[in-house]
C-alpha cells in the first residue's frame, strides 16, 4: 500500500504571505490535545480546496455522482474549524472550504449541483485556472462586498458540490447567475468568510483577489490574540 501523503498548491501560502501573513501548513492531527494547541499557535484559519466532503457529516448517504473522499482530513477540519469558531478567531475557506465551513458549522451540500439542480453553468472550467468564467452577484451590506467593493466580480470556477442548506450561524453574501451558492459568512461581528471559487489562482492578477487576503491576514492580526 501506498504511504499517505498531503499534498497543497503553492498558490495557498504564496497568497498569504504577500498579504502579510506566515502561512503554516497543518498536518492531518489526530488527538484533540495537539488540535487545542494548534488552535493557541495560529492567529486564524485557511480551510483550502480539496476533494468532496464525506455526506455522513451532513446526515446523507453518498449518491452515485459523489468523487472522492478523505476522511481524515474531514475530522481533522471539521474539528478544527469548530475550535476557531468558538475561539472567535478568523476563518476563512475556499472551495471545498466554503463547504467545510458550511457543513462543520450545521449546514448541508449538494453532492453534485449537476444532477442534484439540473440546469446550471459551467462551474468546472476548462479555461486556464486564472481566468474569470463566470460572475458572483454580492450582497451589499456584506464583508465580502466591503472586500472587493463591488456587486458584480468575475471569478473562476473548480467545483461539482455546492452550499445547500446555509449553517444557521452563517448568512450567503454571493451567488452566481443560477442561484449556486458562491460565498457565505458569518451572520454576527466573528469574521468567517468562505468563497466557491478559487482566488489564490487569480490575486496576482487580479486586486479583488488579493483583497481577501489581504483582510483575512489582517483579521488575524487583529483578532487572532483574543483566543
Ligand atoms: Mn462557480
């Protein structure tokens, strides 16, 4: 048998850390005193892209249409953004992480927005990954929108799954032209922000981009103390 491995785009920690911030990569911890640990040493939380969340975390049997799982990593996240929740300290997620966020705080998923919504957009392009394909429409009154400073942003797309049920602490700030969930955030002053498509591909060339992470590092700066 194959040794297991983790594996992270560059892109992830490039991002960071032109935003300001020391980017620290987190093993596939197990016990529940080094995830408390972990939580003192980091100021904040990046929940990255990655394969499909296993549907038992939101109470549903894998439909055919499901890819593949890693439930280590499931655990490992699931726990993880529940202690900087309640620790108050920022979290942020992109992709599979807007949906890890989703699911660990209470909410549920599309396994599969094709055959679960039908008629919807191309949201696996097959464009080059720094290339805008779609839009996402952003509420007004939100934190992304104070980000980005606008209503209507460009973004790419990489993903089959998609927010379904939002997490009742959550609120969705942004969607694209078919109703896909794109962003979600917190619904009080915490600063949890999750975003469907994939930004780290696309901040060196676009500012909107680069913004959240920017305020994400500052966030952590800010908050990141408190726990
Ligand atoms: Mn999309």
């Amino acid at each position: 048998m194959d040794e297991e491995s983790i594996r992270l785009n560059t892109s992830y920690f490039r991002a960071i850390e032109e935003a300001g911030g020391l980017p620290i990569l987190v093993p596939t911890l197990q016990t529940p005193e080094s995830l408390s640990q972990l939580s003192e040493l980091l100021d904040g939380i990046l929940f990255s892209g990655g394969v499909d969340i296993d549907p038992k975390h939101y109470n549903e049997e894998p439909l055919p249409s499901l890819g593949q799982i890693t439930p280590d990593r499931d655990e490992l996240e699931i726990s993880l953004c529940r202690i900087f929740y309640e620790k108050n300290k920022p979290i942020f997620g992109i992709c599979r992480g807007v949906q890890l966020i989703n699911v660990a705080l209470g909410g549920t998923l599309y396994q599969d927005i094709k055959t679960q919504l039908g008629n919807v957009l191309k949201h696996q392009q097959d464009a080059p990954a720094h290339a805008p394909t779609h839009r996402v429409f952003i509420e007004k009154d939100s934190i992304l929108f104070s980000i980005v400073r606008t209503e209507i942003l460009p973004v790419n797309s990489f993903h089959h799954q998609a927010v379904k049920d939002v997490a009742p602490v959550l609120r969705i700030t942004a969607r694209a032209s078919d109703g896909v969930i794109e962003a979600v955030e917190s619904n009080d002053d915490r600063f949890v922000l999750g975003v469907q498509w994939h930004p780290e591909r696309m901040f060196n060339r676009y500012r909107e981009h680069f913004e959240l992470f920017r305020r994400f590092v500052e966030e952590c700066a800010k908050r990141g103390k408190r726990g």
